[in-house]
C-alpha cells in the first residue's frame, strides 16, 4: 500500500507542476504579445503571427490535458 500512495503523490505532484507551468507560461506568452506593438498590415507577418500564437495555444492545450491526466490517475490510484 506505500507504494501505491507514493506512485500516487508523485503523479499528482508532477500533474499539478505541468498545470501550473502551463498557467504560467501562457500568462507570460500573453503578456510578451500584447506589449508587442503589431502595426504592420503585412499578410505573411500576419499569418505567421496567427501561426505562432495557434501552435503555443495547441501547445498549452496538451500540456495542460496531460497534466490533468497525470493528476486523475494520481487520485484514482490514491483512491
């Protein structure tokens, strides 16, 4: 039974890191992109800013899925 309690806090421990790592990634990300000053009406910049911003989305997406994932299966073995 310790055994499963510790398999279950390091799974919990390391799904609530990538959630919070998540949080704080995307909240600097936003931060870089908003002070950023985009007056160019250049199509290519434009499509490669949207691009860049839809693979950092799709990016925290996973990580934050694989972090909830990590911590369900953390609490279910705890459970």
């Amino acid at each position: 039974m310790e055994r499963q309690t510790a398999v279950s806090v390091v799974l919990i421990t390391v799904g609530v890191v990538i959630i919070v790592l998540a949080a704080f990634f995307a909240f600097s990300e936003f931060v870089t992109l908003s002070s950023s000053s985009k007056t160019t009406s250049d199509l290519n910049a434009s499509v490669s800013w949207l691009v860049y911003a839809l693979s950092q989305v799709l990016f925290l997406a996973v990580a934050v899925w694989g972090g909830s994932v990590l911590l369900a299966k953390g609490l279910e073995v705890l459970r």
